[in-house]
C-alpha cells in the first residue's frame, strides 16, 4: 500500500518520459510510505526520483546466491522464497554488534545481478534495491513486468541498518555473509531510479543538466 503524506512533497523537479522516449510532464519528486510486498498496481504508481520508505518484509542476496538460485531455475527447481511481489536488496551485511539485528547493510552493485535478474523478474520479483546502472535487458523486463528498481545510498550502511528491525537467514547459510536473509523493515529510505514505464534517474538528470 501506498500512502502520501501531505506536506511530504520533495522540492526536486524530476522530467518523466514515456517508452518512446517523449516527454509526458514534469512533476515534483514524492516521498511516499510503502508496505512490503505490494502489487503490480502499486508499483506502477512509483515513478523515477520518488522517494520512498519501505515498511514490511525484503530479502538479501548478491551475486553468489542469484546464481544459484538462476541455476536452480535452469534445472526446473524452486527459488527459496515466494518472490512474487517481493524485493531484493543487493546486499551481503557486516557481522551484527552485540544487541543488534544486523550489521552495517549498504548496497552493492546492481550490475553483479543483471545476468540472472530478467528470469526473476518474469517470475514475479516487484522491485529491488541497490545502487549503479542496469542493463538494457533489466529495464525491458521490468518494462515487461512492471517492475521497479530502488537506490539506497552507498556509503550509509550503518545508517541504513538502524531501518532493519529483523534479520534471519533462510536459504544456502554456506554463502555466509551471501546467504539469503529475510529481513523486517520500517521505514527503509530508498529513491524510485528506474520505474516501470522505463525511466530512469540516472539518464533524466544528465539530461536535465545538459539542458539547463
């Protein structure tokens, strides 16, 4: 579920195109309040530059274990998780201080995943969570998929880490630090990079600067 706050609104000009690459309008950036998992339909709402704090249930893994789990696929098993309207964070932590859930959790590159993310994205995966770019593949299934792909910020793992209530690893624990983790979320900041009609933060803000 979506909820917008008023008076929440982010003083941040983002220019929104269709797949066409036209401009459809420009709008201000939103921050927005969402649970985890959520549907289609609420990912369709989200668009680049819209921050947002994610509240619910989001599970880790890199590269080590997308590997596995697309090579598990390729041999006709199932994922170890129900993926379907779920997010992925792009994330492997520290080792958890005394009294906390978990260690320092920043971002890792997306990129690491983009050979193994079309499959997951075919098979329901709603959105996921890392920094740097994607590959043309990802943006058309999530084009395809009505997916989303949020940035956290590199460098605020620490930070990031007071947003994680809960942490417990649930598949492939050889991985260590890799190993599949369902985390418990409140109010998780992240920015909206690339939305489901294909935009993306990273291109529209060259963009904008080229223009200005």
């Amino acid at each position: 579920m979506v909820v917008l706050r008023a008076g929440n609104t982010i003083s941040a000009d983002v220019t929104l195109y269709n797949k066409k690459r036209t401009v459809i309008r420009k709008e201000i950036a939103m921050e927005k309040h969402m649970k985890v998992p959520f549907a289609r339909e609420e990912a369709a709402a989200l668009r680049a530059g819209d921050y947002v704090y994610l509240t619910g249930t989001i599970y880790t893994a890199r590269d080590a274990a997308h590997k596995r789990m697309y090579e598990t696929l390729q041999k006709g098993g199932s994922l170890p998780f129900d993926i379907r309207g779920n997010v992925i964070y792009y994330m492997g932590p520290s080792p958890a201080r005394q009294g906390r859930p978990i260690g320092s959790a920043g971002p890792t590159t997306a990129s690491r995943m983009d050979k193994y993310t079309p499959a997951l994205l075919d098979l329901g995966l709603q959105g996921m969570i890392g920094k740097g770019k994607r590959t043309e593949a990802v943006k058309q299934a999530m084009i395809r998929n009505t997916a989303v792909y949020f940035a956290a910020v590199g460098g605020a793992g620490a930070l990031l880490s007071k947003s994680i209530i809960c942490s417990e690893v649930i598949a492939y624990e050889d991985l260590g630090t890799e190993a599949v983790r369902r985390l418990e979320v409140k109010d998780f900041p992240v920015i909206v990079v690339m939305d489901s009609m294909g935009n993306n933060l990273y291109e529209t803000a060259l963009e904008e600067y080229r223009t200005e």
